[in-house]
C-alpha cells in the first residue's frame, strides 16, 4: 500500500523523472526528503514578483533541507521558470488552490496584499505564516509583527512617499524577520533565448562590435504616467548616435508599435526597431544583448536589473527610493510637488516632461564611463 510519502521527486500518479521502480521508502537510490516544507504566495506583478526572488537563496541557506513551493500569477511564470531554488513552481487556478488547501506546509510567506494571495494564505495551514492574510471580516492584515510597517506603507502616502527611504527588498526582508542583507535578483535565462535575440539582431542589420543602447519606450497599461515623451526619445536616440556612435534599439510590447513606429521615423538618424512581437523570454534575450538599457520605472527596468545590465531610469509618479540599481546605472528623478502620485494618467504629465533627453543623454554617457573606468 502507498503512503504518504516525503520523498521531494515522489510524484505519487505517475513515475518521477529518475524513471525507478519506486519503493516508497527511503531505500531507493535517490531518495531526498523534502524537509522543511516552504510556501510563497506571490502573484503579481511581475517585476514585484522579480525583485522579491532575493528573498530564495537566504531561505535555502536559512534551510538547506528544505522544498520551496510558489504559486504565483500565470503571467509571471517565465521569470521563475528553472528558477535553481524553487522546487515546485505553480500558478493560481482551481485545482491548484484546492491542492494548496488540502496540504500542508512548515512555514507559509505571503507576501501580496490582495484578496486572492490573501485569501489563499488565510485558508492554507502552516506551522507558521509570515506575511499578509485576510481577515473575516475581508480585511488584509499582517501575520506577523515585522510586516505590521509594510502594510502601514501601502495605507499611508506620507509613509510611504516621503518618509520611507528602504528599497522594496529592504522592506521585504524586515517584514520576513530576515536579518541577512539581500542580494541580486535570481532569474535563469536559457540560451536559446539569447540565441535568439542574437540572431534576430543580426538579421536587422545590429553590428556585434559596435556600442548598443536598447530604449524601452513604454509603460503598460496601469501607468501611463511612466511613459517618458515621443520627443524626449526622438531627441535622446539623436545623441546617442551622433556623439557616442551607439546603435540605437527600440524595445517594447504590442502596446508600442505605433509609439515605436513614430519614434523610428521622427529621429534624424537610423534607429533599430526590434519589433514588438516577442515573447517575454525573447524580450529579456533581446535585453540581454544590449550594452545599456534606458526604461522608465516597468517591467524592463526589473528585468535589466535581474540580467544585470547597465540602466539608465527616470521616475516621476512612482517612489524611486524603492528601487535599487546595484551600482550599475543612475535614476533621474522628476523635481515636482505632486510627484510621486502614482496615478494611472494625467491631464499634464509634468514630471515626465520635466525630465529632459539633455539629463538623460549625459546620465548614460556618466553610466557607460563609470563602466569602462572599473574595467581598468
């Protein structure tokens, strides 16, 4: 008869990827135990999903005998895939929360603030929770102490516009209780993807020795207040090919065709349009390629951050503070009364216009100097 079985490569309806005759018992060859049991409920979005992977490697050491499990939104999938610490990568459907509410776990961590994540970390059992959860009453309240600030800095705009100066994963490790400093992003690209940004450069004429500096021109749909101006781009691509003879690539999602179409055509001087067709792992391929990226604060600028490029960022609606470059690029903040205001759109758009190609153009020309003096 088959019991219940701790064994981390047990699948338990079919044969494990080793393809043995399992004897359910910790005789066979390659028996593990999972020790202790760890779940992370983070969803979305998907660069706050990327700057909270820190977190993994201090919790494997914390752990060494230990099965990590995420679940997470289905939209941040690829940038956890073959993620080397987590054992079980999940994504939030009917089945999977079933699974999730008939198990159980040594230590939960949850660490969004909404009804789903918290709904889910209220109804899972766990020897011990960290993070957030929803109350009876359909309130999200902290689990623990430490995450008593995090939750005061989401109700709070002074707290957190203006008196808070931690990055977000500073604030994330205080509300885990973790005393460790915390480290890079931890994603895995595989190769194929590089090689295929590679060779889609290649076929647009992208000379390989030659200095490439990508522009991700847009912001998503949330925040149209990220979105740096059509002109400000048309004016900054100019510079950088004259005065640094850099190849200039545009970089976006479906929602820039037309954004980069206008770019491409309004600039004096030859632009590279990469197209906006690719799949996330093809984008960051196509990132990875580049020497320097310039992004406002979105997806892109997380994920140049986890593929540790040289970046180039401006804020305006958002908390740059929150940020952290690793000492590989410089933000440039707009100097405004109302920013941040984290608005979705804006009559104005005052803090984006008031960040200049000017300041942009000698913010990459400093980034790209620093770079070279420390190769030295």
């Amino acid at each position: 008869m088959f019991n219940d079985f701790d064994c981390r490569f047990f699948v338990s309806e079919k044969p494990c990827r080793f393809k043995l005759d399992c004897p359910i018992d910790s005789s066979c060859p390659i028996y593990a135990s999972m020790g202790k049991r760890i779940l992370i409920i983070k969803l979305a979005a998907i660069g706050d999903v990327l700057r909270t992977t820190p977190i993994l490697p201090v919790l494997k050491a914390k752990y060494p005998s230990s099965y990590i499990t995420w679940i997470t939104d289905r939209s941040s999938i690829p940038v956890l895939e073959e993620n080397p610490y987590i054992d079980r990568l999940l994504f939030v459907n009917l089945e999977n929360t079933l699974r999730l509410q008939v198990e159980k776990f040594d230590l939960l961590i949850c660490l969004d603030k909404d009804a789903t994540a918290t709904g889910l970390a209220s109804i899972v059992k766990a020897d011990s929770k960290l993070g957030f959860a929803l109350s009876g009453r359909g309130h999200i309240y902290s689990l623990n102490k430490e995450a008593g600030h995090l939750l005061r800095l989401g109700v709070s705009d002074e707290l957190k516009f203006r008196q808070n100066t931690k990055t977000y994963q500073q604030l994330t490790f205080e509300a885990l209780g973790l005393h460790e400093k915390y480290g890079e992003y931890v994603i895995t690209l595989p190769d194929k993807y590089n090689a295929y940004a590679k060779n889609h450069l290649n076929s647009l004429g992208v000379n390989d020795g030659r200095l490439l500096i990508g522009l991700n021109t847009g912001a998503g749909k949330r925040f149209a207040t990220k979105r740096w101006e059509i002109g400000s781009f048309i004016e900054l691509a100019d510079k950088l090919q004259k005065d640094l003879n850099a190849q200039v690539l545009l970089l976006g999602g479906p929602e820039e065709i037309e954004r980069n179409k206008e770019i491409a055509s309004g600039t004096k001087t030859k632009v590279i349009d990469s197209g906006c067709h690719h799949s996330l792992k093809e984008f960051m391929g196509l990132i990875n390629q580049c020497h320097l990226i310039v992004t406002g604060d979105t997806l892109a600028l997380h994920l140049s951050i986890a593929l540790k490029k040289l970046i180039v960022t401006f804020f305006g609606s958002t908390c740059h503070q929150e940020i952290d470059l690793y000492g590989r690029g410089k933000s440039l903040v707009a100097n405004v009364e109302c920013s941040p205001c984290y608005k979705g759109n804006c009559d104005t758009m005052i803090c984006m216009k008031k960040i200049s190609s000017h300041e942009v153009f000698h913010a990459c020309k400093d980034v790209l100097k620093k770079q070279t003096s420390s190769l030295q």
